[in-house]
C-alpha cells in the first residue's frame, strides 16, 4: 500500500468502455500510480483480473490492449440466422412481461 492513502482502481461495466479502460490504465501507469486495490464490475472485472493478474507496468496495458484490438463482435456475440427469430422474442419478452412479441401472437 502506498504511505499516504491506498489507492484503488475501480473500473465499470460497459462493453466498449472496456477497451477505453485500457488508455486510462495505461496513463495511470506511465505516471507510476499504481493501485493497492482493484475493484471492477462486468466488463470492469474481466480488465482488472487480467491487470491484477501481472506486473504493474505500462507492459501489462499494452498487452491488454493486444487482447482488445484482436476482438471482433462475431468472436462474442455470434450472428446466427437460425436463431435470430427466437432472440429477438426473447427480447420482447425481456422488456415486456405483460404483452407477447408480435411475432409470436396469434
């Protein structure tokens, strides 16, 4: 921990603002600040294990962002014609308990 306060990086969920994370983290480090704790929700927590899993460095950030500009959206979320139908029902159904999608009413 560091002498005067601790200092704790909280990064927040977000998709994309997962990979904005990574400039930030990496300012933070060039200016030798360092966190004594790692907090981080959905998208935050996936960015802060890896950070918290090696050295603190502007490596590590680099690193991270290889890991962000090799993702592709196909690569998380997978188009399927098949079952596009059915996800969007789910959708529906998601934000809208009281009433049926369209596409599944008689």
């Amino acid at each position: 921990m560091s002498d005067a306060h601790p200092v704790a990086f909280v990064l927040s969920g977000g998709a994309s603002l997962g990979a904005i994370q990574v400039g930030m983290l990496e300012a933070l480090y060039e200016r030798g600040i360092v966190p004594d704790l790692i907090l981080g929700s959905s998208v935050g927590a996936v960015n802060g294990a890896f950070i918290a899993s090696r050295a603190p460095s502007v490596a590590t950030t680099q690193a991270l962002g290889n890991v962000w500009r090799r993702l592709r959206r196909s690569t998380i979320f997978p188009l399927n014609p098949a079952t596009l139908p059915a996800a969007c029902c789910r959708g529906c159904w998601a934000f809208s308990s009281a009433t049926r999608c369209s596409s599944t009413a008689a």
